[in-house]
C-alpha cells in the first residue's frame, strides 16, 4: 500500500521484504530516500541503519524508520542509531509523503521543485528556467537535468558513472562518453551570454561545478 502511494505521487519505488534483501538493494540501486521497518525479517531495520551510518558511501542516506514501537526510549534509540526521521504506526500516508519530501528537500532539491542558486546562475526546476545574471539561458532537457544535479552540490565532484546514474537513469544504458558530450553542450550553454566557464573537469575523477 505504502509503494502504491509512493509510486502514484511520482516517486520510483524499490521493496525490499526482510534485511538481507535490502541491504542487496541498497548496494545495487542506492535510493535517494530509505524508508525502513525497525522489525524485518532476518537482519533488523536498527542493524541495517547502522551498518548505513558506518559505510562513507550510505552515511549521508535520509532513513526514515517506521516502528509500531511508540515510547519515548524506543523513539530516541533509533534516533540516536542514524535515523533521520521516526515514524509511528499506524500513521497517516500524507504525513509520510510529506516527511519524504522533506528529507528529499535536504538532498535533492531539484526534485521538488526548490530553486537553485549558484553564483550568478538560478535554475528553477518548476518553471524549467536557467538564468545567468539575469539572462535567460537555452539548455535541453538533458543539460537542465545534468545542471541540475551539479548544482545541488557545488564542489563536489561526480564521476561519470554517478551522472549516468543521475541523469539518465540505471535502466537505460548510455556510454560514459555520452556524459563528455552532454558537459560540452551545457558548458556552450552557460557561457553563452557572456561569463566564465563554471564547471570543472577533474583529470580522472569527473565533473563538478565550481
């Protein structure tokens, strides 16, 4: 019911039924936002947060749990193990949504409809507008889905691997060099009305903006 819910409002949803299931899926496909059941089949939601808070690569993972356990000492437990966010059953389905928007409002802003500043460029994911110093810029969908992941994190570097994943998809299959090309065009893009080059190339790494 709850994936019913999820995948109506528009998020795409990967289930897991006992904890070594999830933790698979978790390595597999990381998801942006991990809603976990405190009492799993085989490995728990508690011990499965906290192998994600001592993995550098899961540590900054939103987990939201969900536990029929209501006290206060249960609550703060699972707090204090990583979880971002503790949800009680029986709980109400709008209220879960909107605590998964709000931990995907902290990561990936772009995606519900946040706007985005970075220096002298503003994307808003809502209208599907870039300006640079005020102008208007012509980018396509896949150079505004690519800006966009950049500026949700500036400095950071992406690896070629991480932006296919972002930005095209994990089931659809694209060659890294695509990536190389979709850069050149958002580069010409930004630079289009005048100002320097933002994004930076790191020899071997990838790609990052500022």
């Amino acid at each position: 019911m709850l994936a019913y819910n999820l995948e109506a409002e528009g998020f795409r949803v990967t289930q897991a039924s006992d904890g070594d299931e999830g933790l698979a899926a978790l390595r597999d496909d990381p998801p942006d936002v991990l809603v976990l059941d405190w009492m799993l089949p085989g490995v728990s939601g508690i011990e499965i947060c906290r192998r994600l808070r001592a993995r550098p690569e899961t540590r900054a993972l939103p987990v939201i749990m969900l536990s029929a356990r209501s006290e206060e000492v249960d609550r703060v437990r699972g707090l204090e193990i990583g979880a971002d966010d503790y949800v009680t059953k029986p709980y109400a389905v709008a209220e879960l949504l909107a605590r998964v928007r709000a931990q995907l409002r902290r990561v990936r802003p772009s995606t519900v409809g946040q706007v985005l500043e970075y220096a002298d460029i503003t994307l808003d994911s809502e209208t599907h507008r870039v300006t640079r110093d005020g102008k208007v810029l012509k980018l396509g969908p896949t150079e505004f889905r690519l800006l966009a992941v950049l500026m949700e994190k500036p400095g950071r570097v992406w690896s070629r691997e991480q932006l296919l994943d972002r930005v095209w998809g994990r089931d659809i299959f694209v060659d890294t060099r695509t990536v190389d090309v979709h850069v050149g065009r958002l580069r010409k893009a930004l630079m289009a009305e005048g100002g320097g080059d933002p994004l930076r190339t790191v020899r071997g790494a990838g790609y990052a903006l500022g």
